[in-house]
C-alpha cells in the first residue's frame, strides 16, 4: 500500500520484541532513536518530529495495588499515509490486555463504520481521544474515593486514624499522577502545533483539539487534588485541636497536683508515722491541700483552661 501510494496504512504493534523492531527499522526506516524508545520504557511523553513523520510517547494511567499507578505507554509514528502504534514495555503486575484497550477501541469503531478516517492525523486523534478518555474515567474514579474520605471525615469516622490518613495520601497521589499525565501531554501537542513543516494545515485543528483535552484533564485533577488537600487540611485541624485541647487539661491537672505532691512530700513523712499519727497537723495539712486546688482550679477556669 505505501509503495502504490494508496490508501492509509495503520500498523499496531502490541509489544516491541525483536522481530517488530526489526520491521520498525528496515521497512519503515525509522531512526534507531525512536526505534529504541519503542523497545525501552519512556518514563515522560516525548515528540521528535522528522522531516516525513511524527514520533510521539504518551501514557495512559492503571491504578495497581495499594493506590499505585502504573504509566502505560503508547508509542505512535505519525506519516503522511500511516499510522504506526507500538505499545511500550508494561509493568509485569499489569495484564497486557490493558496496554490494548486504546486501539482496541478504535479498531472496533472501525470496523463497525462508526470511524473512518481519511488521514493518519485523524486516525491518530480518534486513538489519543479514546486515551484521554480514560484518563478522565481515571480521575472520575479518583473523585469517588475523594467524597467518601470527605464523607468519613466530617461524619467523625476517625476510628483508625492511621489508616484514614494513608487513604488520602494515597488517592492525592493518584491524582497528582492524572494530573502530571495530562499536563506533560497537553505541553507535547501544544508543541505539535508549532511544527508547520511536519503536521499539515487540516490536522491543525485536531491538533488544537487534543490539547484542549489534556488540559482539560489537568484542570479536574488539580481541582480534585485541591479539594482533598481541603479534606485533609480539615482533618489534621481536627486532630490537632483535638490534641491542643488534651494537652490543656494536662496541664491544669499538673497545675493542680504540683503543689499537693510538693507539700505532701515535705510534710507527708512528719504527720504520718507508723506509730503515732500527728491528727491535727495532718487535718490541717489535707484542708491546705484542698484549698490550694480549689484555688488553682477556680484561677485555671477564669483563664478559661477548661
């Protein structure tokens, strides 16, 4: 089909093993470079742009154990006439199924005549949209653990504090990953649109539109992220005025007991013997004890202590 010059040619390549490399540099001649992005893993979206090609690395989010994201990567050589996908090196924990459900997507829709793209750009932006999809289902599902947090905090749920705070942390940092994947995509298609020589006119605006769609998810996970930051700014003043307060009362029972034990541990030995008890001098003794904490109780609830 390229050598007629017909057509347009879409190549997905589910992982980047040697024999798909080998395809990758000798039939398409693309650079040893990008070649070897699509074998390695690429820990930040990228673009080269070639004098007959685009080559652009994306991710998409997995949410793994424990609150865990993991960057699922998506490699694209962009021409005039193809569309090369190429899915990168996936975390063993992740099943490879979930690196193809982008393009999965997008074939089905192909197949069924719902997409039929005349361009390779117009391909490439039906697959980068079904990806920015699910990066707002992943901030969506992100959002639904925000409001039940939200809900256990201002309900009082604190039994296990300790666990209620690592759950907050834990989803403010599947959101700062959303967040980072939407912004580091929206800054690699804004940088698109400056590249006049390699992307054509027509593309422009599908361009312009899938910058829009990264920004947009930049802007719900930060609102997300800083309405949390709110729900745990609420808690932590909860727990310290909690902590503020116990601490006073500490300190007005030790207010309060000083004394006695410093006048108790004078006298105590000369009042109170195994003998013979000096009665009088301990009656007097205990009404001086009582007296100074009715007094150091009566100052301490003046200075509103307690």
């Amino acid at each position: 089909m390229l050598a007629i010059g017909e057509g347009l040619l879409w190549v997905d390549v589910p992982e980047c093993d040697p024999d798909a490399a080998r395809v990758l540099s000798e039939v398409f001649s693309f650079p040893p470079g990008s070649v070897h992005d699509c074998v390695e893993r690429n820990r930040v979206p990228k673009v080269h742009a070639y004098p007959d090609h685009l080559f652009v690395v994306l991710h998409a989010p997995e949410r793994g154990a424990g609150g865990h994201v993991h960057y699922v990567e998506l490699d694209q050589f962009v021409g005039t006439r193809y569309l090369v996908t190429v899915h990168g090196p996936v975390n063993p924990a992740v099943d490879a199924r979930v690196a193809l459900r982008d393009t999965q997507a997008v074939l089905d829709r192909l197949e069924s005549g719902k997409l039929r793209p005349s361009t390779p750009f117009e391909l490439s932006h039906a697959i980068v949209s079904t990806l920015t999809h699910r990066l707002e289902d992943f901030v969506e599902m992100l959002t639904g653990d925000v409001w039940k947090l939200e809900q256990r905090v201002t309900g009082g749920n604190l039994d296990d504090p300790e666990q209620l705070l690592d759950e907050l942390f834990r989803a403010r940092h599947g959101l700062l990953a959303a967040r980072t994947m939407g912004a580091s995509s929206r800054e690699i298609y804004h940088r698109i649109t400056t590249l006049a020589d390699t992307v054509p006119v027509a593309a422009g605006p599908m361009v312009a539109d899938l910058v829009d769609q990264f920004d947009r998810v930049r802007t719900l996970a930060d609102n997300q992220r800083e309405y949390l930051q709110g729900v745990i700014e609420f808690y932590r003043t909860r727990t310290e005025t909690k902590m503020t307060i116990a601490a006073e009362r500490f300190a007005v029972i030790a207010a309060v007991t000083l004394p006695i034990t410093a006048l108790s541990s004078v006298l105590g030995m000369n009042v109170i013997v195994n003998e013979h008890t000096q009665v009088w001098p301990l009656v007097a003794t205990l009404a001086v004890m009582v007296a100074m904490s009715a007094a150091l109780l009566r100052w301490a609830r003046r200075r509103g202590w307690w």
